[in-house]
C-alpha cells in the first residue's frame, strides 16, 4: 500500500470529525449505529480522535 503524502494526510485530518477523547469518537460511533464498522484513532497531525472505516 501507498504511503499517504503530507497533503493527504491533511486531507485525511481536516475532512474529518474531530472528538476529544476515544470515548467520545466511540460514542458518536454508537450514536451513528456504526460502532462495528468504525474504529476510534489518535490523529498525529491534529492530536485529536478521528472515526477510520477499518
Ligand atoms: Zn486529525
């Protein structure tokens, strides 16, 4: 697989909700009945939890 490029990352971070804690990502997650198809991750470039499709 293709490492992602600085600006795609970026894409990566900005396109995408933001939560404050993994709790939070995992309750929005829950919330959107979603929670099996979408794990909670600690954002490098935001610092920040992000939803991923994995
Ligand atoms: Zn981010």
């Amino acid at each position: 697989m293709k490492k992602p490029t600085r600006d795609e990352r970026q894409r990566m971070c900005t396109g995408k909700r933001r939560y404050r804690s993994q709790g939070d990502a995992l309750d929005a997650a829950l919330i959107a009945g979603v929670e099996r198809r979408r794990k909670a991750y600690l954002c490098p470039l935001c610092r920040q939890w992000h939803l991923s499709s994995a």
